[in-house]
C-alpha cells in the first residue's frame, strides 16, 4: 500500500470513526448506528440476488419451501456446520417425514433421532411446538411463530420468510459478520441496541423481495463466501461496496464478543438404586441440564476447582466437579429409607433405558463410575 493510499485510508477510517461517535451522542451514549441509505440497500440486494441464484448450493432443504423442513433444517444448523447437519437431517426426516408424525412421536424417539447433536433441551422443545403445529398449522408471522416453544426470532424469521417471504430479515452469526463488515460498523452487536441497528439493516435489506432469496443469499454468503478467517472478497458481489474492505478492517470486524467466564459447581448427585432401576427427579436444583430428569442431589458454586472430586465434566460454561456419594439401595421394606426418601417425587428408570430419557452422557459417566 503506498503512503499517499494508506493516509486515506486512515482519514477515511477515521471520519467514519466520528460519524458513528456523532450518533452515539445524539442517542445519550448509546452506540446506535445510523441507518444505511436506501439507495445502498438496494444496489447490495440486486447484487446478492444474482450472486445468490448462480452460486447457492444444493442443500436438501432447499430442494421445497415447506415450512416444517426449513424449520428442522435451521433448528440443526443451530449447532453444527451443514456438513455435520445433512446426515442427521436426512435420518431425522425419514423418521419424521411431517410435522404430524413427529408430533405423534414418543419423546424418546425424538431424542434417539436427535443424539449427537447436542442440546436436548432443542429436540424437547421441537416435540412440543409440532404438537401445537400438527394441530393449528403453520403461522405465517414470525410474530407469530415466536409465540411457540423454541421459536427465537432468527428461527421465526428464517421460517416465515424462507416458507411464507415474509419481508423480516434474519440475525445470526453469519449475518451479523458479513454486515459488520459490508457497513463497516465496529460495534458491540450482542448488546441490544446494537443488535437493533443490524436487525433493522437486515430487515431493509430483506424488503428489497423476494425476501426467501434474500435471506438465503445473506446467509450463504457468509458460510461460504464472507467466511471468520479468510474471506473470499474476489468472489464477493459486495467487493466493490465493502467498507471494511476499503478501510482494511476485515479481520477486526466483526467486534469480539468478551467471553462469558467460567463457573465452577461441585455436583453431588445421590445415586439411589431399586432393584435395577435409578431414581431421577426433574432438575429444579442446578444450572445446567436445567428441566431435565437427573439424580437427586445438590449443587454448590465454587470459587475455584474443589481439591478433591470423582470426576469433571463442562456443559457450556459450567465446569462441573462430581463428587459421587455411594450408591444406595432404596427398599420399601426399609423404614429408614423408606422415610428419607418417599414423596420426592422420583421416576425409576431401568438403567438401560436412562439415555432415553436423559441422552447426556454425564448421567452414564456417574453411574459407570460406580457401577461399572
Ligand atoms: S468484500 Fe470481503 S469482507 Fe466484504 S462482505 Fe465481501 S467477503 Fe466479506
């Protein structure tokens, strides 16, 4: 870069340093970003429609627009890469071809066509809105939608506009870099304010219709074009457009999100046998695997890793001690345990159906400790 390109370069960047701290004084220190002009919004939406149309891949979800496969399709890449997804979507529609079906599924079924991908709370939560949707159909809102169990607004939105072209634009991690940089805003985009600003831009964006194409094409080109590390900008319909770009800011954009710090809990789960079943009570006691069956026990947050423990495990940011008290054999001819522990509203699982209920494999590295 020579000197003359690098000191416009750094008055450029610096002008539109000044322009963003103009707004945020005018909304009392909020980092509030100004709108972009529509004539922008338009020439960035033509531009990814044809980049979209002759470089979209062939996904099996895209091959309709039903809502219950973009539905499905989304809730998984919610954790993975699409890669990783393809088979498990594949498996998991063969299983459950309509919404009908998986609402009449036992939820233990679902979780064995889930297992793998993590996060039960997510395939719980798809048993239940199918139920509602077997019943009423689909909403056509993403208003609406968001009304349902595990309905976020990037879900609803990608559904209602990706099925019904709903004029909503989506948010999410692909999103928000490739705008970060497009607009070349340097912003706290997981603060609220912040988040706003980019959902308004991408809901601009999205009017611009059809707004099924238009979200696809937003989120392709960040997973495949507008990548974290090493971005493409040769094959980008936006090159010309890019603020980032022309300021040479892409791998600061966008901002880094400060990480959530981690927690230490000591886990004291009370392993309580009944012939060859285990006792599990709905977890109202501790952080993680919160409404899900697990031992009975107790939780305790620590400032630091206990010294002594039987094993760790880490669930987001839990690091988890257990600390395993010795198994218990629970007879009802027993009046001491018989006391202790009646009424505590127990489910007594045979120990090989226990990663029906709970597919977490935690459970099944406490009992192995012991019982192995
Ligand atoms: S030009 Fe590069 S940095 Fe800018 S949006 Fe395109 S791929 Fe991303």
């Amino acid at each position: 870069m020579t000197t003359r390109s690098r000191v416009n370069h750094t008055s450029q960047r610096t002008r539109i340093h000044r322009n963003q701290q103009k707004t945020r004084d005018k909304h009392n220190g909020l980092n509030l970003l100004a709108e972009p002009d529509p004539a922008t919004i338009k020439i960035l939406a033509s531009s990814l429609l044809s980049w979209y149309k002759d470089n979209h891949r062939d996904l099996p979800w895209r091959r309709n627009r039903k809502a219950y496969s973009i539905w499905i399709s989304e809730v998984m890449l919610q954790q993975t890469t699409v890669a990783a997804v393809i088979p498990y979507y594949e498996k998991f529609m063969a299983c459950f071809p309509s919404v009908k079906d998986l609402a009449q599924a036992q939820l233990d079924e679902v979780y064995e066509q889930w297992a793998g991908l993590g996060y039960y709370s997510r395939a719980r939560n798809l048993h239940k809105s199918a139920q509602i949707l077997a019943k009423k159909g689909f909403p056509k809102m993403a208003a609406d939608l968001q009304e349902l169990p595990g309905f976020g607004p990037y879900t609803s939105r990608a559904v209602s506009s990706i099925a019904f072209d709903e004029p909503v634009g989506v948010l999410d991690g692909n999103v928000i870099r490739v705008l970060c940089r497009v607009l070349g805003w340097s912003v706290a985009w997981w603060k609220t304010a912040e988040r706003a600003c980019l959902q308004k831009a991408a809901d601009q964006l999205a009017q611009q219709g059809p707004s099924h194409l238009l979200n696809q094409g937003l989120m392709e080109l960040g997973a495949t074009v507008c990548t974290p590390a090493s971005p493409n900008c040769l094959l980008c319909p936006w090159s010309a457009r890019c603020e980032a770009r022309k300021q040479d800011q892409i791998t600061g954009l966008p901002l880094k999100k400060p990480r959530k710090s981690l927690e230490v809990w000591v886990w004291t789960p009370q392993i309580l046998m009944k012939n060859s079943k285990v006792a599990l009570v709905k977890n109202d006691y501790a952080p993680f695997l919160k409404g899900q069956m697990i031992f009975p026990g107790s939780v305790q947050k620590q400032s630091k890793r206990p010294k002594t423990y039987d094993l760790k495990h880490g669930i987001t940011h839990h690091d988890i001690y257990i600390q395993v008290q010795k198994p218990l054999q629970f007879r009802d001819s027993h009046k001491k345990t018989r006391d202790k522990f009646k009424d505590k509203g127990y489910q007594w699982v045979q120990l090989q159906g226990l990663k029906k209920i709970n597919p977490s494999n935690v459970l099944q590295k406490i009992l192995q400790h012991f019982l192995a």
